[in-house]
C-alpha cells in the first residue's frame, strides 16, 4: 500500500506501507516488547507499529538490530506523545528521541498520537511534523485519533495533509464516516484494537462467524479490518497468537461479510480523543 503526501508546490513524498503489522500498545514489563518484535519478525512481519507514550521504542530497536533482518525491510510506525504535542520546537526535540531510542536513522511514519488538547497548538506541532518529513527525519507523517472536524480544520493550516490517521476500527466500531473522512484528504485508516482489546471475542455471533469459517474469532475480527481496507495492527506478545494473527490474512471472509458488519454498535474499547472539540 502506498501512503504519500503532496504540497502546492508539487512535492511528493512517497512511501510503501506494509498493510499489516504488529502493535505493542501495553507491552511495558521488561523484554515483552522486544520478545514480541523478534517473534513477530521470524514469522514474517515487516510493520512495527510503537509509540513513545508506551515506553518500549528502545526494545523495538533492539529487537530489530538483533533480527538480523535489514532496516529497510522493516516499516517503524511511532507517535508523538500527546504531552509533548506542544509547538514547533517540541516535536523537533522528541523525534530526535524516538530516533535515538529506535537507534535508527530514520522513521518510516510518525503521528501525532492525538489532538493536542489546546487548541491554538495545532497547526504549530503540524508545522513541527511537516518539518520532520522535509529533514528526511521521518518518510511519512500522521495523525491518530483524529475525527473529521479535526481533518478539516487541518487544511487550514497544513502544507502536507497527514497520510494516515490511526484510529480503533473493529466490527462494533466500524466508523464508515470517519473512514470516509479520512479517505477524503487522500489518508488511509490504520485500525488499531481491531480485537477490541479482547472484550468481544466471546459474543456468540463471532464466534458464529467464525466456526462457519473454520478460523478462531480473532482472525475474523483482524480479516475484517483488514477487508474493508485499513492497515491493520492487532496487538499480542505471545509467538503462537503473532502468528495465527497474521495467517487471518489467508482467510476469505466474503461469505461472512453481511454478518460483520450486523455486529456493529459503537463499541469504544479504549480511549476516544476523537469526537473531542
């Protein structure tokens, strides 16, 4: 998948995304991370999706740098803290963080990991991201947890509109608006918890679905995400749940599809910046 942005001036930033990886969110005991990241390497992941506000960005490097495996084989999704998505300057200083607690010369897409709370910081951490991406610093730039509003104030001030905006997409959070709205600026939607962070892995209509398709209800759950055209990052820091997860994409739900999308209900599992002003 090819995820890109292009000023007024006519530059173009253009970067290959793998459509599937791993997400780390609430690997934060010593050495889960980085066990993780190896697993999930030695089965044939090429996305890490990490942040700084999950205090694993050094294990993800050192898991990398261990593998063996090339850094140009490997995407490295990382986010700017919401704390410190507060002007120019501070992103400045905290990608060159990531960057040393990565240990790698560059980030293949970095995110505002969610709306700055005041309002009047916005388009200065915007400036701070676009510069980032000018320095060669990061290839891709980003948003997370942003909702349509928040989008379409962005044109006002953006030179470069974000490539992705990284939100919880699952069967009951199917946001179709959102994704729309995402879709509109020319971004593409990364799902994260496309397991709900496991709250509905037991409804009986999943599991339904999935024992219809010989598969285990996660793998539903990923597929579909995957299905409806989101990069798709579900979370795990066991070897045999990494690797079932990424054999959910040699799986055909199509037959199944109608009974996904009935699953539908506006499900938050985690946090929700994005219906915030």
């Amino acid at each position: 998948m090819r995820i890109g942005h292009q000023s007024a001036k006519g530059v173009e930033y253009i970067h290959e995304i793998p459509s599937f990886g791993l997400g780390v969110f609430l690997m934060s005991e010593e050495g889960e991370c980085k066990s993780a990241c190896l697993s999930a390497l030695e089965a044939g992941y090429t996305h890490i999706d990490t942040a700084r506000a999950y205090s694993n960005e050094h294990e993800v490097g050192e898991a990398l740098k261990e593998s063996g495996v090339d850094r140009e084989e490997v995407f490295i999704t990382t986010k700017l803290r919401r704390m410190h998505a507060i002007g120019f300057d501070e992103v400045i200083e905290h990608c060159q963080k990531s960057l040393e607690l990565l240990d790698t010369e560059y980030i293949d897409l970095y995110l505002v990991h969610a709306p700055p709370e005041e309002i009047e910081h916005r388009a200065p951490v915007w400036k701070g991201m676009e510069h980032c991406l000018e320095q060669g610093w990061v290839k891709a730039i980003g948003v997370s947890n942003y909702g349509a509003h928040h989008l379409d104030a962005m044109q006002e001030y953006a030179t470069y509109l974000p490539s992705v905006n990284q939100i919880e997409i699952n069967p009951w959070l199917q946001r179709p608006e959102l994704r729309a709205a995402t879709e509109a600026i020319g971004a593409k939607v990364m799902a994260y918890s496309p397991l709900a962070r496991g709250h509905k892995l037991k409804e009986p209509e999943l599991i339904d679905v999935a024992s219809r398709l010989g598969c285990t209800p996660a793998q539903v759950a990923i597929k579909f995400c995957h299905d409806i055209g989101c990069i798709t990052i579900p979370k795990s820091s066991r070897s045999d749940r990494i690797t079932e997860n990424l054999a959910s994409l040699e799986i055909d739900i199509s037959s199944e599809m109608a009974a996904i999308m009935g699953m539908e209900c506006g499900y938050i599992s985690g946090w929700d910046p994005t219906s915030e002003p």
